[in-house]
C-alpha cells in the first residue's frame, strides 16, 4: 500500500474529452499509469502492456475532498509528454514549408485534436491548419480540481517485485500538475471480515449486491484512451465527507481489512488476489 500527499489538487476531464467534470479520484488506469511512469522515468511511454499485465488489482482510498470546475492549459512550462511536443515541431516544419506533409498530417489528427483534418485541408491553408493545432494545444480548457484534505491511499497487487518496489517513486497522479510524494505503508496483516464493510476505498459495481447508493462513477481499468481496450465499467466511490457502508457482494469478492502501520483499512477484492 501506498500514502500519496498531494502538493496540488486532482484534475480530472471526462473519459474521452478534453474538458468538463471528470472524476473525483484517478482511476485504475491512472494509478497503472502513475507506478508506469516512475517505472520507466525519464522516458514516459504510451503504455505498456508489460506494466498492465503484472498489476492484478488497483483501488484508490480517497480522501475527504472539496471540488470545483476550474480552467487550465494542456501545455505547461515545466515537463510535457512528447506528444505535445510533436504538435509543436510540426507546426515549425509547416511554417518553414508552407506545406503539409505526411508527418504533419499524422501528428495534427492523433496528438493535435484535429480529427477531421481532411475536410480541413481542403478549405484552410496549411499555416491555417498549424495555428488551429496550436491554437487546441495552448487553450485554456475546464476540468474538475479536487483538493484532498489529508493523504490518499492506493492499494495496490502487483505480481513483479521489481514494478511494486517503483510505487514508492510515484511522483505525479494523472496530469503532471497533480504532484504527490509517495510513502510506502506496511501491511503487517490481510484478514477476512465478515461484518459490513466501512470503506473508502472505491469498489468496483460488479463486486457489489444489488446498486451503488453513492457516488457513481464510470472509469477505465486500462491506461491508453481507446474506449474498446480500456475496460471502462462503474465504480461505486465515497461521497465528499462519509465512509461507504457496504454489506453484500457478488461471488468472487471478499471483505477484508487491513492492518496497517499507518491504522486498519476496510475494503473489498477479488478472491483471487488474497494472499
């Protein structure tokens, strides 16, 4: 298990859009995403199914939050995915050229925010093609600001040793603007608990008898984006200041709790993760 503090607040925009209200916690394919990046620092990559395929299981404690809808930028001064970095060498090249060319075309609809671009190309000048990517890559956009009061947790069940000894390097959660320091915390014991189970850790719909009667949130179990191979599915999350309190599950699922150098933890997971 890991204690994230956050030296900023969570951002989060919608799966699948570039602004709006995202989710009050980073979900699975985030957390994935995060051990991903300190693992391989300081080259970050799109992910990485040698990563994916060794964490069985990943839930996110969170912590007692105020939100709000705020605007940012895509692109900061301080680090950047290299992809964001294309946008901009292309548009250079463009500007040299006057002219579009294969890489140009290539980079502006998978990394620019221009998906019809050909429908573009046939009305708009090449430079007017260039600024219109900046123009997406340099707005300000809304997006969910999310401020823990106090630590998060992550649980994670990592089958690589070497990947779970990088969850203590974790320095940043989603967007590079969500920083965080990472400690790990000992897990002296794994019990079975047979009572209700006080929670908040996010659980995911399946696991659950019957609904959610908290917050609902849709989330992807994978890194990458694409809608057919991420995994999105519901998951039950806790409300702003309350723990959930859960008391039936599905086959497959089991309660436990957690005892832990940093105080117990209740949650539930798949029965196939227990030690």
């Amino acid at each position: 298990m890991i204690r994230l503090d956050f030296f900023s607040p969570y951002t989060s925009v919608p799966f699948l859009a570039e602004h709006g209200r995202g989710n009050v916690a980073p979900p699975p394919s985030t957390l994935i995403g995060a051990v991903a990046a300190a693992y391989y620092y300081p080259i970050e990559r799109d992910v990485f199914e040698e990563v994916v395929e060794k964490v069985r299981y990943v839930t996110f404690w969170v912590p007692w939050y105020t939100s709000v809808e705020n605007t940012s930028r895509h692109f900061t001064g301080f680090s950047q995915r290299d992809t964001r970095l294309k946008v901009i060498a292309a548009s250079l090249k463009v500007a040299e050229t006057k002219a579009l060319d294969e890489n140009a075309v290539k980079v502006f609809v998978n990394y620019g925010g221009l998906r019809d671009l050909g429908g573009l190309i046939s009305t708009y000048s090449p430079l007017d093609i260039a600024r219109a990517a900046l123009q997406i890559l340099y707005q300000p956009a809304s997006r969910l600001e999310v401020y823990y009061h106090g630590p998060a947790y992550v649980l994670y069940v990592i089958d690589d040793e070497k990947l779970a000894e990088y969850a203590k390097y974790i320095f940043r959660v989603g967007p590079k603007e969500s920083l965080v320091a990472a400690t790990p915390v000992k897990v002296d014991k794994v019990l079975r608990h047979d009572d209700e189970v006080r929670t908040r850790f996010y659980v995911p719909l399946r696991a659950l008898e019957g609904e959610c009667n908290y917050e609902l949130a849709h989330m992807a179990l994978r890194p990458g984006g694409d809608p057919f191979e991420s995994g999105v599915e519901p998951f039950c999350v806790p409300p702003a200041v309350e723990e959930m309190r859960l008391v039936a599950f599905k086959s497959g699922w089991t309660p436990v709790k957690l005892v832990t150098e940093e105080g117990e933890f209740q949650t539930v997971v798949p029965e196939d993760v227990l030690p």
